[in-house]
C-alpha cells in the first residue's frame, strides 16, 4: 500500500474535473472524503485549499500514478499548489 498526496487551489469555486490514467487499485479522497472512482471525475469545491490523497494498492495496480486536473466549460478554477 502506498499513498501520493497534492493540495489544489480552488481560485473559483464550483465543478472541478480530474483524469487519471487508470483507477486500477486506487482510492481517492478529497479532503478526507472518498470519491466515486472513474477514469474521469468531478466534485464540487469550494474556494480554497484542497487535499488530495491516492492510496495505491500495488498488488492490483502495475502502472505509474497520473492525475490531471481538466477544464470544464462551467466549472469552477483550480491549480496545483506547488510547496
């Protein structure tokens, strides 16, 4: 079992979309909050500092970690905080 972790920046407050390039043995939380897992997935933030934990399960899961943040039309703004 491991763990990767990112804080966003929520500038403006809304939808905010993620990709990852496969969901084979991970979890995701915001904020402590599980997520409903897909290759593509949104939750609504507010402005403000956010957590973002992967656990990875490396039994099930062979390939490298990516997580992309996306651009939705009527969604909120977010970056990654780089610390």
């Amino acid at each position: 079992m491991g763990f990767a972790r990112c804080e966003i920046n929520v500038t403006t407050p809304g939808k905010i979309a993620f990709r990852l390039n496969s969901i084979a043995g991970l979890e995701v939380r915001i904020d402590g909050i599980p997520v409903e897992l897909a290759a593509e997935f949104s939750s609504t933030l507010d402005a403000g500092l956010h957590m973002i934990t992967v656990t990875i399960d490396s039994a099930k899961r062979t390939d490298p970690l990516q997580l992309e943040l996306l651009d939705l039309a009527a969604g909120g703004n977010a970056e990654l905080v780089n610390r």
